[in-house]
C-alpha cells in the first residue's frame, strides 16, 4: 500500500510540472513596452551635482608688490547625493567680497568679479580638472588693497539649470 501511494505521488508531481510548464515561444511577438515606463537617463539623476564645496587647500599664493603678482588657487569640488567628488559639465562663477566681522551676513561690499569659466567643453573641462584631488583647480589673479578677511563665493551652474554654491573665509597677510 505504501508503494502505491508514493508511484501516485510521483505521478501526480510529474503531471503537475507538465500541466504548468513554460510557455511556448513565439518568435514573431512584437517587444513589450516597460511596465513602469522609465527613461534610461532617470538611472543617472542621482549622479548629476548636488552640493559644491571649497577645499581647505584653497589660498592666496603670490606676493603683491614684489613685482609678481598675487593669485587665489581655488579648489572646488562638486558632490552628488551620496557625497561623492564628481566631474560635471557647467559654468563657474567666483566673486571675492570683503568680510564684515561679527556680522549675520559675513559678505561685506564685492572686491572682485571674475569671468565666468565654462567648463561644457570636455577639453576645456580637463584643462581644469585635478584627478588625484577629485576637484577643479583655478588660478584667479587678485590684488588685494591691504590685510584682510575676505569671503570667496563660488556659484556652479549646472547644465539642467539647478544653481550650487558655496563659500569660504579667506585671510590675506602681508
């Protein structure tokens, strides 16, 4: 009896995985369309700018009035939504203001406006780009009256629109 209730089992198992085995093929099927419908650049929406930050490696370099000229090297780096440095096509904009001490708004009266670099060109984006660092390295010539503090404002403006910007306290001393 026993015998016979485990060939039933096997048999009713086997006809089983018949009754519900795979589809047949049909190779003249048009491709369906994606369920949920998405665009293959949404994959990429979290790896576009999200923050920019100014690196500590950023100073005046140069004495002015020795007959050379006095420069701020600028590092900034741009950050998507996991925190990564990233490289991405856009415009800088830098703008130097003097620093109000003890102040809600530390951004006194501007000192300086620089041209705008547009970094949408690949070459013109690797001319800029600091691999070992992750971040964009400027030279921006700046000749600064006296001692000072001073806020270093940068702006990145991305290719979608979206503006990031950041700012960082510099001091200058002679």
């Amino acid at each position: 009896m026993r015998m016979i209730s485990v060939v039933l089992y096997m048999l009713c198992s086997v006809c089983v995985l018949i009754l519900t085995g795979c589809e047949q093929l049909n190779l003249n099927a048009e491709p369906q369309p994606k369920a949920n419908n998405v665009s293959e650049s949404s994959f990429y929406v979290n790896y576009i700018p999200a923050k920019l930050e100014i690196t500590p490696l950023t100073e005046f370099v140069g004495i002015a009035g020795a007959g050379q000229t006095s420069e701020i090297n600028v590092y900034a780096s741009l950050l998507d939504i996991f925190g990564c440095q990233i490289k991405s096509p856009g415009v800088f904009r830098f703008e130097m203001y003097e620093k109000v001490p003890r102040s809600s708004e530390p951004k006194g009266r501007r000192m300086a406006i620089w041209p705008d670099n547009d970094l949408t060109d690949a070459a013109q984006n690797n001319k800029y780009w600091r691999d070992f660092l992750r971040a964009y390295q400027f030279n921006l010539p700046f000749e600064p009256a006296s001692s000072g503090n001073y806020v270093l404002q940068v702006t990145f403006l991305c290719p979608t629109g979206k503006r990031l910007s950041g700012e960082y306290a510099l001091k200058f001393t002679k």
